[in-house]
C-alpha cells in the first residue's frame, strides 16, 4: 500500500486538525484541489441573497439594457453571460430542474456549493477521489431513501389547493400572496380533468397596469393584453383565429426579396402591385373564414383599412410569450407570411375587457368544457406585475407536481435539517471513508436553513443551534421564520416531495461530476505558423537559405 495515501481511520483525526497547526503561513492562499470550487461559490455568491421568502432583490440589466429588479434565481442565472464551463454546467442543471418542476433552481446552486466545500475539505485530508465518489453517492442514495418518510401532509383529490400552494408562492414575491393563492387554487381546480389530469398551459396570466394587487381577478376565457387595431371591435359568435409572427402589411424593407427600381414608371407599377397583393392575401384570409388576425409585428394603415373592409378583427400582441401560448390553447399554427392557415383557432368568440385603466382581449369559449381561464393580475409597477407573475407562475407549476404526487414535506430548512441529523447520526457509526463522507453531507444541508437565517437578518448561529437542539429531541416540524424558528405545520410552510427529490437528484448528478474534475482545459486554435519557406512569399525571400544560416550560426560559434 503506498504510504502517502492515508487510510480512512486516519480520516477523522485529520479532519479534526486546526487549519492553523498545518504548516502552511496564514497569509499563503491555499490553492483548490476542486478546480470547479471557485466558479460554483462565484455563482453561488451570486444567487445565495435571494434564497427563500426573505431574499433580497437584485436590479438585474440585461444584455439589451433593460433593467429588472427580480429576485427569482432562475431569471438571473438566464441573463448572466457565463464564460467558465463548470458555471455553464451548473447553470444548465439549475435551469432542466426549474424547467421540469417549476421551482428550486437556487436549492440546486447552493446545495452544489456546500458539498464541493466539503467534498475539498475531505480531499484535503487524504480521501481519494474515487472513494470520495462512491460515498457522496451512498449518502445522496440515503438521503432520497429517506426524504418520502419526511412527508407528514397530503393534499387530497377533492380538497381546496390555496394552502399547499400559499407557502410556494410566498417565495416569489414581496407582496402579500393570499388573494393570488385563491385565484390560482381556483382556476387550477376549475381546469383539472376529471380523471384528475392537469395541464398547466390551460391556465393564462395577464398583467394589466392599474389598480393593486387585490384588483386582480379571474377571467372566463384566455386574455391577453394586446393592442386592438381597426373598427372591428369583437367577433361575437364563429371566431376563427389566425396567428402570424410577421408585420400585418407589406414586407419588411429588408427582406431577402427586394425589387430595384429603376424608373418613376417602375415604382408606380410597383406600388401598384404591392397594393394588389395585399388586397389579394387579406382577401384570401376572409375567404378562408379568418375573421380575427393575432399578430407579433407592425400593423400597415392600409393593410388594416383591408382588414375592416373585409370583416377581420386585427389584435397586435405585446409579446411572444402571448402569440405563443395563444398559439398553444388555440392548437394552430404561428405563420410567418400572411396566408390563411390551414388549421385556424376556433373559439366562441373574441372581444376586448376594460379593467380599470387596462385593457385585456379576451379568447371565449363555451361555458362547458372551457379550454383555458386567464388570471389578470393589476399592479401600479411592471417590477410589481412582474414579480406577482412569477408567483402565479410557480403556483401553477406546483399544482401540476401536486397532481402528480400529492405528498407534502416541512419546508423554511426544517427537512434539510432533519435529513442532516439522519446521517449525522449514520456516520458517527460508520467506518472506512463513507462516515466522514456522511458528516460531510450533513454539514452541507445544514448550510441552507444557515442561508435563511442569514437572509432573513437573525443570529445565524444561534437559530442554527436552537434548531440543531429541537431537531435532536425529535421535533422535525421546526424551521426558520422571520423571528427566529417556527412550527412549519402551525405557519403552513411546505415544500412538494417530487420537486425536492428532483432537487437533490440533480444536486448529486452534478457534484459526482464535478469531484472527479482534476483540471480544466480550454481548447484553443494555435497560433497560424509562417511559413518557413514559401516561394512566392515576399518574406521568405528576404531571408537566408536554411543551410547559409546554419552555417554563419556555426561560424560565430567558432
């Protein structure tokens, strides 16, 4: 056995070591024996404020110029220009868990940050990588094996969602969320299925400007907040809906077709038959039965003169996440040229809401079997609309997960807590490198009820302590509150089981990665090397044969 490669008995004792009895001078940087360890803690820095319901917010500005004040992880982590691999790879983890379960994008970047640490700190002491491996995998398998049994509350099949989904939207937003988790448990219960399916993307959200956040409220239908354009204001009965992704008028200057023109007489023959084409393509729209166009760009005077002659009620969206999802709920295509589609939306019928000072138009359909209900959220600010958007956004999401899986766990670190305390007491008692590893782990999940101490302004280490010591008496209901330590079931915070287990599972896809990266290295394309000889360079020429010069180097030498 080679000597320098200490056993893992040794492992305690030198974990036990005071950093100041090693012989390295306190003023000498150690260098990381993680080489990922630096970018994961800068990313981490960078999300560690805004994790859980008193983070901080960050006014974010994006590669446009505009600015954002958020404080969601996951937008941010979207909007930074990342050149380090690993931070692409954590970001790229972080972003497929939100995407698949809707919420627990920072869990994943700080929880990643924390093993590393202490993943290094084993390293450090003599641990080999591959066996530093095979134990976190050992203690993120416990750690799943375990989390199911954690789970003390249901929602039930026919029971009122707003309290599951209160403690998840609260995350979110800075603004009370009691009204938003009503509307949300509502028009998520009005679309279930009857065989208790749910489809998230049957349920809009429309932010209008005015009013408060009380304002907000439900709509029959899918509303958008796009700009009514034309005479026609409603198509009452017999909607049928085109979408198109182009401006609703000639093309754009700068299309790959252009006409040259040459003459006077070439542009009035011109003008003429762009005229006639347009008269000809929104003619075909009526013909085919299009009488509402959606559309994403420019709306023409004259195109939309056409458009009234012809009966077709022409809406500009503000966005593409409205076009989109209307293109969604409605089952037909996005065009990129105005021509009829061969599968137009249908809907009872289109008009246009006044709320206040906004303006929604609203997607009807028939009461029974309605395809989508919309959420109109009102607020003074669009940072407040924007925030409250986010909220309604992860409420829906949660009820989707919850429909999959109706289990509940402690939330606000009391479960991180718990599992810690698990392996905690598994490691005291384990031998070789799997109880250190299991410490080390522990340690690590405590790190996030210390981040919510810290975020919400309390004496970390005495929450931490006072938690440590309820946890160990075997109350595993206690988390971290505004004040100090709550009861998470008397305050209802709670977490969804499914969206915690993905969590910790890609937590442990990436740290089992990253331990065994000893390197990082960046291929570049090398230089372009002269030509030693080319004849029909100029430079080549100026310069001495090889063998002349080898011989006056020789000559020199004697």
């Amino acid at each position: 056995m080679d000597s320098t490669v200490p056993s893992a008995l040794e492992l305690p004792q030198r974990l036990a070591l005071n950093p100041r009895e090693s012989l390295r001078s306190p003023e000498e940087e150690e260098p990381h024996l993680l080489s990922s360890l630096a970018a994961v803690q800068t990313l981490a820095n960078v999300i560690r404020p805004c994790y859980g319901p008193h983070g901080r917010q960050k006014f974010l500005v994006t590669m446009k110029g505009e600015t954002v004040c958020t404080g969601c992880a996951t937008a941010i982590l979207r909007a930074l220009e990342l050149e380090h691999p690993v931070a692409w790879f954590l970001r790229e983890a972080a972003q497929t868990q939100a995407e698949n379960s809707g919420d627990g994008t920072a869990f994943v970047v700080l929880l990643t940050e924390a093993l590393l640490e202490q993943a290094e700190q084993l390293l450090k002491a003599g641990l080999p990588r591959p066996q530093l491996r095979e134990a976190y995998a050992t203690a993120a398998a416990e750690v799943l094996a375990t989390l199911p049994s954690l789970a003390i509350q249901s929602l039930g099949p026919l029971e009122d969602p707003s309290w599951a989904l209160h403690s998840v939207m609260n995350t979110h937003t800075l603004s009370p969320v009691d009204h938003l988790a009503k509307l949300v448990a509502h028009a998520c219960w009005t679309i279930k299925e009857l065989d208790g399916s749910f489809k998230p993307e049957r349920v809009g959200v429309c932010a209008l400007h005015g009013g408060t956040l009380e304002d907000s409220c439900l709509l029959q239908g899918l509303a958008i907040s796009g700009k009514l354009c034309g005479q026609m204001a409603a198509v009452l009965s017999g909607a049928r809906v085109a979408l198109f992704a182009c401006p609703f008028g000639p093309a754009h200057p700068n299309a790959p077709a252009t006409a040259r023109l040459s003459s006077p007489a070439d542009l009035a023959q011109f003008s003429k038959g762009s005229d006639q084409l347009l008269e000809k393509q929104v003619g075909q729209l009526a013909a085919a039965g299009i009488n509402v166009a959606v559309v994403l760009g420019e709306v023409d005077e004259e195109t939309l003169t056409l458009a009234d002659k012809y009966g077709i009620m022409v809406i500009q969206a503000r966005s593409r996440m409205e076009i989109s999802y209307l293109s969604e709920v409605l089952d037909t295509p996005l065009l990129p040229r105005l021509l009829p589609p061969q599968r137009p939306g249908k809907c009872q019928r289109v008009y246009r809401q006044e709320l206040g000072d906004g303006l929604a138009v609203v997607f009807e359909w028939e009461c029974t079997g309605t395809p989508a209900l919309t959420v109109v959220l009102r607020g003074a600010t669009t940072q407040g609309l924007r925030s409250a958007e986010q909220a309604v956004y992860h409420g829906i999401d949660a009820y989707f997960q919850l429909c999959q899986d109706p289990r509940l766990i402690p939330g606000a670190g009391a479960t991180e807590m718990a599992l810690a305390k698990m392996l905690s007491d598994k490691g005291s008692r384990l031998e070789g490198p799997n109880g250190p590893a299991f410490l080390a782990f522990a340690r690590a999940l405590k790190y996030l009820p210390k981040t919510l101490a810290e975020n919400a302004g309390l004496a970390v280490s005495d929450v931490v302590a006072e938690m440590s010591g309820v946890h160990q008496g075997g109350n595993l209901l206690m988390g971290v509150g505004a004040e100090g330590i709550i009861n998470v079931a008397q305050e209802g915070v709670w977490d969804t089981l499914i969206v915690k287990a993905q969590g910790f599972r890609a937590v442990a896809e990436v740290v089992l990665q990253l331990v065994t990266v000893d390197e990082i290295v960046v291929a570049k394309k090398s230089p372009t090397h002269q030509q030693i000889w080319n004849p029909d360079s100029k430079k080549t020429k100026k310069r001495p044969p090889p063998v002349e010069k080898k011989k006056k180097i020789l000559g020199m030498n004697n």
